[in-house]
C-alpha cells in the first residue's frame, strides 16, 4: 500500500511536471501553480516537490544573473564560461562565489577573477584590509587601492599577482594574474566592471 501510494504520488509530480513544461512560458510559476492545486487536490508531498523544483529553477536564474556580472573577456582574450555557486552547506561556509577565467591568446597571460559574498571568512579579511601593518608583516604584500575601495596587492616569487579588494564588509573580488599577467592586465578587468552594480547585485 505504501509503494502504491509513492508510485501515485511520483506519477502526479511527472504529469504536473509535464503540464507545465508543455505550454507555458514561465516554469517558476508554471510549478508554483502545480503546487497550489496539488495541495488542493490533498497532494501535499506533490505539491512540496512541485515548489522545491520552482526554488531551485529561481537558483539556476540567480546564477546566471550573478554570472553575468563578470566582464567579457577584452579585445585579444578568451574566456572560460563564469561559475556561480550558493545555497546548501558548501553556502554556509563559503558564501555566494562567482568567478571566471580569462587568457590572453598569444602570450598566454592569465586573469581569473573570484567574488565572494557573505562568507564567515570575510571577517578576518576585513581585519586585515584594515590595517596595513598587518599586510606589509607578509612578503610581498602590501596596500592596494582602487577608487574607493580598499585592499592588497600580493606578488610572489614567480611574478605571480593578486588584488584583493573588499565591496563594503561583505563582498571579497580577487584578480589573479598568471603566465606573464600583469598588474595593468588585472586593472584593465577592474575597469571593465561597474562595482557597484555587482556590491548592489549580490548584496543588494
């Protein structure tokens, strides 16, 4: 009796399912509503799994737009498609990421750019983007700035940089440069990104 009742209830999420794929032109409210009228119709496990399918298409919507953010890749570069992750365990700890990769065709210059948004992590990082004695403790490290917002610049051994700036408290963007990248190629990303829109995007 049990597995007739999954095999029901499983058999009314894929018509649901199928219903709203078939016409519609919104796949959120598409299940939102098959969520509606399956609670109606005394189906609440239906209409729990019709909602968790619309929350997680609204995620896959948030993650485009949050990868959208990050420039194109300049005049001469390439670019590897930008990622975005949040939401779940990894989120907890992590925050919202977003990043991308881009090279330099010829020269084979790196650049990949990383934003980070409400992770617990962020708090040492303010710390340290707060006081510059901190930094300069560290080879290779010292204050960085870029209009407004404050930061790092780290370079190793192999030539090797990293700028690091704080949005506000909650939002980390690092620009790595390798393969013979350098410091202008980095600001040449910064200068393509409007800061603002992506402090305003992610934090709102």
């Amino acid at each position: 009796m049990h597995t007739a009742k999954t095999i029901h209830i499983g058999c009314s999420l894929l018509l649901l399912l199928v219903t709203a794929q078939s016409g519609a032109a919104d796949p959120v409210t598409d299940q939102i509503d098959a969520a509606l009228r399956a609670y109606k119709d005394g189906e609440p496990r239906v209409a729990i799994q019709a909602l968790q399918f619309a929350a997680a298409q609204i995620e896959e919507q948030l993650a485009e737009q949050r990868a959208s953010l990050l420039p194109e890749p300049l005049k001469g570069w390439s670019a590897e498609p930008a990622d975005s992750t949040s939401g779940g365990l990894i989120g907890l700890l992590t925050g919202t990421n977003i990043s991308r990769s881009y090279r330099q065709d010829g020269s084979g210059a790196r650049v990949s750019i990383t934003v980070t948004a409400d992770s617990p992590l962020l708090t040492m990082m303010n710390m340290l983007m707060a006081s510059p004695m901190l930094m300069q403790a560290e080879p290779g490290t010292k204050p960085y700035s870029f209009g407004a917002y404050r930061g790092m610049m780290q370079t190793d051994g192999a030539g090797d940089t990293q700028l690091s700036l704080m949005l506000g408290t909650r939002i980390l963007m690092q620009i790595d440069g390798s393969g013979g990248a350098t410091k202008d190629m980095l600001e040449a990303y910064l200068k393509a990104m409007d800061l603002k829109a992506l402090e305003k995007a992610l934090i709102g």
